[in-house]
C-alpha cells in the first residue's frame, strides 16, 4: 500500500493503463494456456 502512494492520481492512472494494455495483449495466451490445462485436466479426472 505504501508503494502505491508514491504514485500522483495522474500517474497512478496511466500506469493502471499501461498495465491494462500489457494484460489485454497477453490475455488470449493466457485463455489460451487456461483452455489446455482443463483439457489436460478433464483427460485425467
């Protein structure tokens, strides 16, 4: 919490958005490697 109060309203923004857009484009990787693990998953339930 105290890291986060380093941050100005403004920047804290902007790197909310930054991080945002690093999420958005590693999302499908992510659905992706999620959909593999429950195919993996229900192979061996």
């Amino acid at each position: 919490m105290m890291f986060m109060s380093i941050f100005t309203p403004e920047l804290d923004t902007v790197f909310n958005k930054i991080l945002l857009n690093c999420l958005m484009e590693r999302t499908t990787e992510y659905a992706n490697f999620a959909s593999d693990l429950f195919g993996i998953a229900k192979k061996y339930a």
